[in-house]
C-alpha cells in the first residue's frame, strides 16, 4: 500500500486528500472542476471523484513560474 505522504503516480486521491497533499482547499478544487481547470479527474458517482496523482502532479508542474509576470508557455529568446 502506498502512503498518502509519497503516493505512487497511479494512485487515486479524493479531493480532501489533495487539500492535504498541496495546500489547497476541497472548495479551490470543486470550483476549479466547474471551470475545468484541473488535472483529469474520475467521476466515480455524483459524490465521489479521484485524480491521478501523477496527473496532479503534472497539472502542478504546468504552472510553475519564475517571476509574477511570467504567464508560462514557452519564451524563445529574440535575438536583435
């Protein structure tokens, strides 16, 4: 069994356990799902939805960023 503390990338987790694997709120991603600006997720019923923690973590990486001013994508270096 893999541990909540170093889930293995296939592992599902629920939305309360993601509050605790990064911070951030079951709301913050209940809301971000209606947006659909989340990792992939798994509607097992109504009630019930899983993301892949390697798809979180992949999500994750998506929006890291040097400066506030960086947007992300990719910046190619002009030359003049």
């Amino acid at each position: 069994m893999t541990s909540l503390l170093s889930p293995h990338p296939d592992q599902l987790v629920s939305t309360k356990e993601l509050e605790v694997l990064t911070g951030l709120t079951s709301r913050f991603w209940e809301a971000r799902r209606l947006t659909g600006d989340t990792p992939p997720f798994i509607r097992i019923s109504a009630r019930a939805v899983r993301y892949r923690w390697g798809n979180v973590q992949q999500w994750l990486n998506a929006r890291i960023r040097t400066s506030t001013s960086d947007q992300g994508g990719h910046h190619e270096e002009q030359s003049h």
